[in-house]
C-alpha cells in the first residue's frame, strides 16, 4: 500500500506545478464567447501548456496506481492538495507571500493526508458491471452539455458553475480509473470505463480553462476542489465499498475535512493571481 500512497503524493506534485503553467497560458490566450472548444487548440501551441500537460499525463498515471488499491476518498484528497504544492512552490520560486493562514492550511493539508493514509484500508478494483460502467458514461455525457449550459451564464456565477462541472468530470475520471478492472490494451478498448476516464478529462479540462479566463482563480478552483473530492468520495462510501480499517472511521473523516479544507483555503495558488507573478511564470515560455 505505501506505493500507492506514494503515488497520490507524486500526483498531487505533478498537478500543482502543471496547474500553475496552464493557468498561464489559459490567461495568455484570447477569451471566446460561451465555452470555446477551440481554447485547447490555442493552448496547445504554449510552451508551458504543452509541459503542463505532460506532468498532468504523469501526475495521472501516479493517480492511476494510487486508486488500484486505495479508497476514492484517499486519493481524492491527495489529489486536492496539489494546491498545498503549489503555494509552497510559489513561496519559493516566485517570491509570493504565504500568511500565516495560508501556512496553517498547508500544515493542515499534510496532516490530512497522513491521517487519511493511516486510516485506509486495502483496496482492490471495484468489480461493478457494464450497466454501471454505461451509467458512469452517460453521467459525463450530462456533465458535457451541462457545461455548455452554464457556460452562457455570465460573471463570477458563470465561472463557479464552470468550476463545478468542471470537478465533477475530474470526479468521474477518478471514478472511471477506479472501476477499471484491466489495463490491457484490448480490455481498456472495450471497456465503457476507459471512455468515461478520455471523456471525463477533455470535458473537465475546457471547462476549467474556460472557467480561469472568466472570473475569481480562488471561487473557481475551490468548486472544482468541492465537487472532484466530496462527490467521488460519496460515490466511492456509498457504491463502491470503499472502506477505512476497522475502528479508524473518525480519523479517515477527519483527515478528509482537514485536507479539503485546507486546500480550499489555498484556492487562490489555482493559478498565479497577480501580475508579477504572471510575469515570472511567463518565463517558462
């Protein structure tokens, strides 16, 4: 089990340094009207943005290993804390000023986490069928046009709407990665879950983008950390029978409320919030 809890660490280190540069150059490309398919095709020509992608493609492939035998709500958590991450890197290469708040909830993050990974218990792949799996695609089909909804409202409402339906596609990612019983080429093909993770990640990454170009880094990224932890952790308890080692129930809910707390308080590190901080990351370009 400790590679597995290494391995949320290592994702939750790949995703904060990689949210950092696409938040950059998300903010560097023009803005569209409504939720702009286009976006990724203009990000995909940015230094940093190719990089991020592929520190995302290792941070996945760590949280890939992570939920093959620990509970959603574990590596959910771990996942959320990526934003400790990169405050902590933004207090140390960028020069940005952590209050004592902020550190408070970094410490609060990490000590969530070691409570978390003390109280899991052993898990295998959840064994659910293909109607579930089917399910599971359909809710990300909801999840896609639900975006484009939401995507027309305008303002700081627009961009927390976005950042929910955002998390929800990177909750069912999680979700998808956890009920998948092969990864064998072939198995992954007709696996219904292997389409929920590619679908699940497209949808929640335009939506995201959009979402950082439109309002708040800080309201928007603590709706995408509320609905990527809370829902599959609900769905991991409730379906899946993710469960804690006997007699750690309360240790595992309290590390869980004190990880994605502390991560909400660190929202604003979603991307760099001021202009010489944009300046500095720009140098990645």
């Amino acid at each position: 089990m400790i590679w597995s809890l290494l391995g949320a660490i290592a994702a939750a280190v790949c995703f904060g340094v990689a949210s950092v540069m696409q938040a950059v150059a998300a903010r560097s490309a023009p803005a569209g009207e409504g939720v702009d398919l286009r976006l990724l095709v203009r990000l995909v020509g940015q230094v940093p943005f190719v990089a991020g992608l592929g520190l995302d493609l290792l941070g996945f492939l760590a949280e890939l290993v992570a939920l093959r035998s620990l509970p959603l709500f574990v590596v959910q958590a771990a996942v959320a804390a990526n934003l400790a991450v990169t405050a902590v890197v933004a207090a140390r290469v960028l020069h940005t000023r952590l209050s004592a708040r902020e550190w408070i909830a970094v410490a609060a993050v990490c000590a969530g986490l070691a409570m978390l990974g003390l109280a899991s218990g052993h898990e295998n792949p959840a064994a659910v069928g293909l109607r579930f799996r089917f399910v599971l695609l359909g809710c990300v089909a909801v999840i896609g046009v639900a975006g484009i909804v939401v995507g027309r409202i305008r303002g700081e409402a627009g961009s927390v709407a976005l950042g929910l339906v955002a998390g929800l596609g990177f909750g069912f990612v999680a979700i998808g990665a956890r009920v998948l019983t092969s990864l064998s080429p072939l198995d992954l093909l007709r696996d219904p879950a292997a389409y929920v993770v590619a679908s699940g990640g497209l949808v929640a990454f335009v939506f995201f983008a959009t979402a950082l170009q439109r309002g708040s880094v800080t309201t928007t990224t603590a709706a995408v950390v509320v609905a990527e932890t809370v829902v599959p952790a609900l769905i991991g308890v409730l379906l899946l029978g993710d469960r804690t080692r006997h007699g750690f129930e309360w240790v595992a809910v309290v590390g869980f409320l004190m990880a994605v707390a502390g991560a909400l308080v660190l929202a604003r590190f979603g991307e760099p919030a001021t202009e010489p901080d944009l300046a500095r990351a720009g140098e990645f370009s």
